[in-house]
C-alpha cells in the first residue's frame, strides 16, 4: 500500500509517516519500481500501535523505546504519564481558578487585572512575611472576593498571616461567613479550628449560628475556640464548654471574662452559678479556678460560693477566696 493510500486509511498524514520512517519508527519494508515507499499489513498495525501510544501522552522517542526495548516495562511508564498528568491538570486548575478570581474581582481595566494578580502571587509566596504584605497591603480600589481569602485562611499555618488574613476577610464584605462554611465541614482538624477562628470574627447572624453549631465539634480545640466567640455573641449553649475551659485550666481566664458577659443575660446568671459550683468537689488547683471565676460574676453574683470556699480545707484555696471575695461584694 502506498503512502497516500496509507494516510487516507490511518489518519495520519503523509508528512508524520516520513517523519516516522527517517526516526526509523514506522519504516516500510518495501519500494516500488519507482522507488515510493510501500507499506506490508504488519507496517500498517505498526502505524496503529504508534498512534494509541501517542495518544496516552507518548513522546515519539518514548515510543520507539517502548516498541524496540523487549525489557521495557510499561508500568514504570505508564505511572510516570499519571504523575504528569496530574501535574498538568493541577497546573490547569491553578491557572483556571486564578481566571475565576480575577472575573469575580470586576476588573475595569488591565491595570485592575495585573493589582489581583499580584496579590494572588503574594498569598502564594513560600515566604509567610510576604504573604502578610500581600494581606496587608492590598491593591488599591479592587476588590479582593471572600472567596480567596477565605480559601487562604483555611490554608494558612503561619499564625501571624493567618490573623492578618481573618482581618481581612472579615472586614472584606459579602459572604465572608458562608465562604468559610467548608472549613469547618473539613476532614481535617487543622482546617476545622482555622475556620472558627476566622468565622469568631465575621460579624452577623450567619457567623453565630456558624459558631453555635461548631459546639459540638469532635475536636477539642475547635469547641473552645467556638465556645469563646460564640459566648461573647451571647450564645447560651457555650456555658457548658466554657465552665470545661475553667475546670480543666484551658484559656480560663478568657472562659471566665465570658462566662460574667454571659451572667448579665436574662436568666443565664442562675445557670452559670449552678455549673461553676457543681464542679467544687474537684482538686485544690481547679477550685482555686473557679472561685477566679466566679469573681469575674457581676453583682456579687458568686458571693455564696465564694463565701464557701473561704472556708476551704485547703489554705491556699480559702486565701485566695479571702482575696477574692470582696470584688463580689463590689
């Protein structure tokens, strides 16, 4: 068969089959009397074989040593075009998602474009001082949507970056809560107390009902950083972890400023007393605790307990009660 026939028939053009024959990959065994080249059945099947290898993301060269090389073991290639291949996609989503986050930003003009740009380059910087500059210093008059920073935050470790972020996302508008919702869905524990740390910053009803939910997360970190934000928003529900905070000596004195914010709500006083006083059979250490804690109450509040505890069998315990009692007297 000759070579216009073959190219009809295959699909491949009449030029790829003589670069083919001059890299000796696909050669036709025959010549006709006028010299064309002429191509046997089995040359035929060789063609085929060099066009499903190509189109697995074969290089020609890697292709005459797949075809020639009775040793070649197709696995160890086969899992080098995978690892590329995800490369390239990666490399495609990257590039695809920086298109979305530009278009999201309403550029008015080139320069527009090349200001969010740059500020993606700088959040993506290896370097943490300049992922804070990036945050910090943001382009002038282009909004930057909650989107990116909200994906930022989630990923960030660097925790001065991280604050510098949930800064700016919480001052950056729109729907800076429900872009974190994600986070605190995730897997991944790092990625959940991430989220509440940055959704404790987010204003409004979404943000608390966020953080109300987060109460009951598996992970212990999360549900005292829920618990804190969420009792400054006077959340009810986040007395039983904050009086935990307390009794277990984790960011107690920040639980207990929260728990006398929370007192002052209709009807919560009683309920915090009661919590806080249910624990006094504990060790000396975290009696002395509670009766800190008690002290933050207003309106004396805690006095009764405290009242208590100055009597403790414990001497350190009743001088501080001693110390304490008459800021619940106040």
């Amino acid at each position: 068969m000759l070579i216009g026939e073959v190219a009809r028939r295959s699909g491949v053009s009449t030029r790829m089959l003589r670069h083919y024959d001059t890299l000796g990959l696909v050669r036709p065994t025959g010549r006709t009397v006028g010299g064309y080249r002429e191509y046997s059945d089995e040359d035929i099947r060789r063609i085929f074989h060099v066009e499903s290898l190509r189109s697995l993301g074969l290089s020609l060269r890697q292709i005459g040593r797949a075809l020639e090389d009775p040793a070649f073991a197709p696995p160890v290639l086969v899992a080098d075009l995978i690892r590329r291949s995800e490369d390239r996609l990666r490399r495609e989503q990257e590039l695809l998602d920086r298109l979305r986050t530009v278009d999201a930003s309403e550029p008015s003009g080139w320069p527009d474009v090349l200001r969010i740009v740059e500020l993606l380059h700088g959040l993506n910087s290896p370097s943490p001082a300049h992922r804070q500059r990036a945050v910090l210093a943001p382009a002038e008059d282009v909004p930057v949507p909650a989107e990116v920073l909200a994906a930022a935050v989630l990923a960030e470790s660097d925790p001065n970056v991280a604050g510098a972020l949930r800064w700016a996302l919480a001052r950056a508008g729109g729907d800076g809560a429900a872009s974190l919702a994600a986070g605190l869905r995730s897997d991944d524990p790092d990625v959940r107390r991430r989220a509440v740390l940055a959704v404790g910053e987010m204003p409004g009803d979404e943000a608390t009902t966020m953080l109300a939910d987060a109460l009951g997360d598996p992970d212990l970190t999360v549900r005292r950083h829920a618990a804190l934000a969420s009792g400054r928003r006077g959340v009810a529900a986040a007395v039983p972890v904050l009086v935990t905070m307390v009794v277990e000596g984790a960011n107690d004195v920040e639980a207990a400023e929260v728990l006398g914010a929370l007192s002052l709500g209709p009807g919560r006083a009683a309920e915090i007393v009661s919590a806080l006083g249910g624990e006094l059979a504990a060790d000396s250490a975290v009696r002395i605790r509670l009766a800190q804690a008690l002290a933050e109450l207003p309106d004396a509040l805690g006095a009764d307990l405290l009242m208590q505890l100055t009597r403790d069998g414990d001497p350190a315990v009743a001088l501080i009660a001693r110390a304490l009692e008459p800021r619940a007297e106040d």
